[in-house]
C-alpha cells in the first residue's frame, strides 16, 4: 500500500503531472446538495435516496442538505422551494462556520445534482423566467467555486439526465400529477433534449475552464446522463425486481384529468418496483439510486468508475 503510494507519487513527480482524484481511504465526509433526485428526506424515489446507499457503501459520514423541489438559485429559475445558493449553501456554510460541522477539507467531498427543475415545468421548458440553460449551469459551477472559498477542495459534480426519457418529458406522455395542462409532448421531448445535451456540455465545458484556477482541488464530473441512458438502453443490467423490467413506464404511474383533478394510480408493490428505471412520472427508482449511489461511492473511495471522470 506504502509502496504502491510511493511508486505512484514518484512515477507523478516523473511525469510531471499533478495528483488527480482523491486517493483511497482519504475520504470520510459526504456532503450532499441538490434537489429531489438528492433529498434524503423528501425522497424521489420513494425508499431510500442514492445518499443514504452511498455514504453506507463507502463507509462516510453522510451530512445532506439537498432539498425536494430545489433549482439553483431562485434568482435564475424561481420555485417555492429551498434552492442550492440562497438556503442549502447558506445553511452548510452556517453549520461549518459555527461548530456544528466539523469537516477537514482533505477528508470530505461535496456533490451537486442539480437541473431537473430549473429545465422544468413552470420554469424553463415552460418560459416561466427569463432564464437560460446558461444561466443554470453558470451557477452549478459557482457552486464549486464557493465551496472552493470556504476551504472545500472534493468534488463530484453530477451532470443532468436524459429527462426526456422520463414520463413527464417523453414524447409519449400523459397528464399527470407534474403537469396536467395540454401541451405538445413532442415539442417538450424535443426541447428538454436539447437543454440537457447542451447544459452538460456548457457545464463540462466551463470546469474545465475553472480547474487550473482552483490549487488543489479534486474535482470529478459523473456522467449521470450516460448511465440513466445505459440503464434505459439495457435494463437487464441494473433492474432486479420480480416484475417484467419496465424502462418507459414507473410503478407509481398516476393518470390526470386535463385541467388537475383525482389522479387514477397504478402502483407496484415490494420487489416489483426494482424492475422499474422510474418511480414515478420524474424520479428514478429506488434501484436506479442504487446504481448512482454504487457509482459516487467507487469514485468517493478513489476507485474507478466508469461514469466518473476526475478533471483534476
Ligand atoms: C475498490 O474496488 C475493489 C474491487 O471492487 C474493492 O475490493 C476495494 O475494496 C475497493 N477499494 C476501496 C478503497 O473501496
Ligand atoms: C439573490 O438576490 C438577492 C436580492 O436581490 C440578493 O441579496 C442575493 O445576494 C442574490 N443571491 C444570489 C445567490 O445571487
Ligand atoms: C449553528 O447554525 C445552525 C444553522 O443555523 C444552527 O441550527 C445551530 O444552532 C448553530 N449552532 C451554534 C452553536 O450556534
Ligand atoms: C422577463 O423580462 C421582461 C422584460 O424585462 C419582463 O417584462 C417580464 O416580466 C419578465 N418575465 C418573467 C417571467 O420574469
Ligand atoms: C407538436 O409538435 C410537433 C413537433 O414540433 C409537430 O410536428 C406537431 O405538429 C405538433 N402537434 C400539434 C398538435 O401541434
Ligand atoms: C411499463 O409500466 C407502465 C406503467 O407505468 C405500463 O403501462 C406499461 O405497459 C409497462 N410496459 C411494459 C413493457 O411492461
Ligand atoms: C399495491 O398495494 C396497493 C395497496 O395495498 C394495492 O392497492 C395495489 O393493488 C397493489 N398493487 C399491485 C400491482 O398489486
Ligand atoms: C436488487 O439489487 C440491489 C443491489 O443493487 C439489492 O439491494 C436489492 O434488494 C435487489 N432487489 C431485489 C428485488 O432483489
């Protein structure tokens, strides 16, 4: 182990090339940011949320401050809801400040999952605001860049999914509990793909634009939008449930009348629901959190990922 640490730092110093990724064993604390797809309490997925899986697969201390129905700051895409800068930061920056938190910098890493409802309905897709999907993932960056400031030096950022391929935004849509108003579902498809696609390019684009200002840092970007889509494309490989595995639908399926009104639910039981990608018309399922959470906890823990790719 000594020996191996000491032949990488070596071949590094050899090649001049700087340290990338934390190493095994460094990291302790996962702090967590985001939205529904993150929420430990308010759970997506209705089970247990990818940090809980996460922080117990990689043996870390789990500290989440991700919040349902979240954006990034309301001063971009305005929801009624708790966003990342202006109520989850603030609080994080609160607690390590007054003694709360204890959590040395080498030891901790901070992930952001954040998107799916700054592009969503009564925001983006909907010309809610007079926002962009520039403005979106400007401000996921500065999310780094402030942990940066405090003293924060691990990241794993997690790109948005394929929302298009969830019920809300698929082309083959239905009314629902998110959106029960008429629209042209293949408009929507077609537009989300776009937002997302271009988003998480803009945002790979822009870390690597900020990685050689920030000394130091470890900063991973986790392809979520890859995997979400490889789940889809081949369900054999992730889902597990005692249903016949199910990628277009969820087990939480609620049809709406135009206009709102009682929704008509089918809902699947006990293992059924981990043959389902979804839970519900804009959450993956528990077993897909699974996946995501097998995934960060690899990265976290220095080991590889396939979906992971450190940027520094
Ligand atoms: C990395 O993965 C290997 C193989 O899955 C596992 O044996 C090892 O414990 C992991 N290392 C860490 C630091 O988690
Ligand atoms: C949001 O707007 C408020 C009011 O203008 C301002 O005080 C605050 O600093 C802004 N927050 C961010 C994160 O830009
Ligand atoms: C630190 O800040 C948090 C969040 O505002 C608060 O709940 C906690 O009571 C504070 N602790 C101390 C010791 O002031
Ligand atoms: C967008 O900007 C225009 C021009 O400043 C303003 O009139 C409009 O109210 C804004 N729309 C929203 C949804 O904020
Ligand atoms: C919905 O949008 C698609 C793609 O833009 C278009 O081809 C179709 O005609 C639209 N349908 C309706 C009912 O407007
Ligand atoms: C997938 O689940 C939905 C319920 O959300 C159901 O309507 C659909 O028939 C299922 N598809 C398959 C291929 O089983
Ligand atoms: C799941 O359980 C609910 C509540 O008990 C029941 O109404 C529903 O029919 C069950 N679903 C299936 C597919 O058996
Ligand atoms: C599916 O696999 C996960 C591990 O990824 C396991 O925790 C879960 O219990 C399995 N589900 C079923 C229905 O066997």
């Amino acid at each position: 182990m000594l020996l191996t640490s000491l032949i990488c730092a070596i071949a590094a110093s050899a090649s001049g090339v700087l340290a990338v990724g934390v190493q095994p064993g460094q990291i302790k604390h996962l702090v967590t940011f985001g939205d529904s797809y993150t929420d430990v309490v308010a759970t997506g997925d209705q089970g247990t949320a990818w940090p809980v899986y996460a922080a117990g697969y990689s043996k870390t201390a789990l500290h989440p401050f991700a919040r349902s129905g979240a954006t990034c700051s309301n001063n971009i895409t305005f929801r009624p809801f708790p966003p990342v800068f202006g109520d989850q930061l603030p609080l994080y920056l609160m607690e390590a400040s007054n003694g709360t938190l204890h959590l040395p910098p080498a030891e901790t890493i901070y992930t952001l999952w954040i998107g799916t409802n700054d592009l969503g309905v009564d925001s983006l897709i909907t010309g809610s605001n007079n926002a962009s999907v520039v403005d979106v993932t400007g401000c996921m960056v500065d999310w780094v860049r402030t942990l940066y400031a405090s003293g924060a030096r691990n990241f794993i950022m997690q790109n948005m999914i394929p929302l298009q391929l969830t019920i809300l935004y698929s082309a083959n849509s239905y009314p629902n509990r998110f959106w029960a108003v008429e629209r042209n579902t293949s408009d929507w498809s077609v537009l989300m793909n776009e937002m997302v696609l271009a988003g998480n390019k803009l945002t790979e684009l822009m870390l690597q634009a900020v990685v050689p200002t920030l000394p130091g840092a470890h900063i991973a970007l986790f392809d979520s939008h890859s995997l979400i889509q490889d789940i889809y494309d081949h369900p054999a490989l992730y889902l597990n449930g005692t249903a016949p595995l199910n990628v277009t639908g969820c087990w939480n399926s609620c049809i709406a009348p135009f206009g709102g009104g009682d929704l008509v639910c089918t809902v699947q039981n006990g293992t059924a629901r981990d043959s389902y990608l979804w839970a519900d018309e804009l959450h993956p399922s528990e077993q897909a959190d699974r996946i995501i959470a097998r995934e960060i906890a690899l990265t976290l823990e220095g080991n590889n990922s396939k979906w992971s790719t450190w940027l520094s």
